[in-house]
C-alpha cells in the first residue's frame, strides 16, 4: 500500500493568482498522476508525472496552466497558474502500486486539496 | 479505450445486500475489472478487481458474467458507510502503469 498526502489540504485564492500544490508518498513510486475533480463531478486526469521527465498531459490540460515538477520518486508538485474562478475544484495526487501484476495495480489517491478562485 | 456503464445512482437499505452493476460489452480479453469507491469528502480507494473468475475480499464480492461483458459488485451487508459514488472501471494488463479513466460512476444512498 502507498500512504499519499498533500499540502494545502484547502485554499482561498484571488483570480490571477497560482497556487503550488504538494504531494508526497511514502513510498517510491515510478509514476505520479494528478486529477481535478470539479464540484459534483467525477475525477478528470490532469496529467502523468514521471521521474526524470516532462509530465504527460491529457486533452484540455497544458504545461503553462498546470505545471508539475517531478524531482524524486516520492514527491511531485502541482502549480494551477494564473487561477479563474473555474480552477474551483479539488486537485488529488495519486500512485499506483505494481505489485498486482499489470492491469492488477492498484491506484492510491491522496486526500485532495479543496481550491476555491474568488 | 473500452468503456463501462453504470446507473447514475442506486439506494439500499441498511444490513441489507446491494448488487452494483456494469456494463463493459468492449471488454477486451487482457483487460482487468476494477471497483473503486469514493466516500464524501475522500480521494478514490481500492475495491476490488478480477479478470475472469469472480473474487472475495473483506470489503465486497465482484460477480463477472461468462462473457466479461457485464460485472457486478456486491456488498453483502450495507451500511451507512457505504454510502459513497462506486467506479467500474477497466484496466489494460498489456500496458503497465495504464492511466485511470474515470466515469461517472454510481452514487449509493444508505437508508437507515
């Protein structure tokens, strides 16, 4: 198992503003994931995060509004940049242990950090 | 990617047993069946998956159909902290470390 935390664990921020968001593992861990989930919705993947390389983005997403830093196997950054009242949502750190076998890992999320962009 | 469906929401009554379906009719033969939950205010957690055979654990029972193109969770004894939105969702043994997709999931109501 994989014990993740994040820090803040909730922000009010003014629009035009960034906020870094931090998650940490307690374990070392290949790939890091960072999902959205919008308020009332399911969770929307930001991007993959791996050691020693630029993240990988998903459709809708790019580097200039979520950058994400990835210096160790156990930590990432996620910054939302230039904050709208629409980057509401709470922001979850995730990781996956590969001991199931592939297509057996499982995925372990942090707790979120609650972002509120008045 | 092969997609699951699910009812929007379902309700159960306390200490009763409660059967979540999916739908999965473009289930691939490597792809794994996989249950997450998400209780209020909680990230994601493991449920339970399986590939073919149905599975038991301390938290659920997951029944696949023999043709893997439907699957159901079962909690065999709901409670009120069992209210939570549940995922079904497929994973890919042929890619390691393939990223989660989420849908939208099933909300369950525990009625006491």
């Amino acid at each position: 198992s994989a014990v993740i935390s994040q820090k803040p664990s909730r922000d009010i921020c003014q629009r035009g503003t960034s906020l870094t968001i931090q998650c940490q593992v307690d374990s070392q861990v290949t790939m890091m994931f960072w999902y959205r989930q919008q308020p009332g919705q399911s969770l929307t993947l930001i991007a993959t995060a791996n050691q020693g390389s630029e993240a990988t983005y998903e459709s809708g997403f790019v580097i200039d509004k979520f950058p994400i830093s990835r210096p160790n196997l156990t930590f990432s950054t996620l910054t939302v940049s230039n904050m709208s009242p629409e980057d509401s949502s709470i922001y979850l750190c995730s990781v996956q242990d590969p001991t199931g076998g592939r297509g057996g890992e499982t995925q372990y999320f942090g707790p979120g950090t609650r972002l509120l962009v008045l | 990617d092969a997609k699951t469906t699910q009812p929007n929401s379902m309700e159960s009554n306390e200490e009763e047993p409660v059967h979540l379906p999916c739908n999965h009719s473009t289930i691939s033969g490597t792809d794994y069946i996989h249950w997450y939950r998400q209780l209020p205010s909680q990230g994601p957690e493991y449920v339970i998956h399986g590939l073919t055979s149905n599975v038991n654990n301390r938290m659920a029972s997951l029944a696949i159909a023999e043709d893997r193109k439907s699957s159901t969770l079962i909690l065999h004894r709901a409670t009120l902290r069992d209210a939570a939105v549940y995922y079904c969702i497929l994973r890919d043994m042929k890619t390691s470390y393939d990223k989660v997709i989420f849908g939208p999931g099933t909300s369950l109501s525990v009625i006491p």
